[in-house]
C-alpha cells in the first residue's frame, strides 16, 4: 500500500524487540501535532494535551500495555494501528 505512495521509510523498529508502555509512549506521543488511531473499522483524530493523556494511551496502547502497531511518525502526525481508510486519507 506504501509503495505507490512514495513514501520514503527513515527508520523502522521491531515492536517485538522496542517496547514502548505507558510514560515512554505518551513522551513520544505528545510530541506529535496530531494522533490519528485506528481501531478496526473507525479511526479516532486527537490533538495531544495533558487533559486526554488517559484517553490517548488507553486508544494507542494495546492489550499488553505497549504502543501497537504499526506506529507511523509522519511529519508531526502519529498513525497508531491499521485501518485502510487511514492510509488512503491521510498518505494518499
């Protein structure tokens, strides 16, 4: 799906190996100008504040309290998991 988008791949990580939870994601995550999170077929858009700290983990972390993936930075916008209309709206 990325390729046809000429999207150029700086850095990859494996999430088995990195393990980002809880303070780590979030000092990651506020850094963003925007925190887009796919959750199977809707996809939540938030901008990051200290007021929804709670609410942004509890969407991006997943059942074992790490960062899921796939985590994209693009820019200053984190994509956190997989939902097609994510990648055609916000990469196409």
């Amino acid at each position: 799906m990325l390729d046809g988008q000429k999207i150029r791949i700086s850095e990859t990580v494996d999430a088995k190996k990195l393990k980002l939870a809880n303070e780590q994601a979030w000092n990651l995550l506020k850094k963003g100008r925007e925190i887009v999170v796919g959750r199977g077929k809707k996809f939540l858009v938030f901008t990051p504040s200290e007021s929804n700290k709670d609410e942004i983990l509890s969407q991006c972390l997943g059942r074992t309290g790490n960062l899921r993936a796939p985590a994209l930075k693009i820019g200053n916008r984190f994509i956190i998991g997989f939902n097609e209309d994510i990648y055609l709206n916000y990469l196409g």
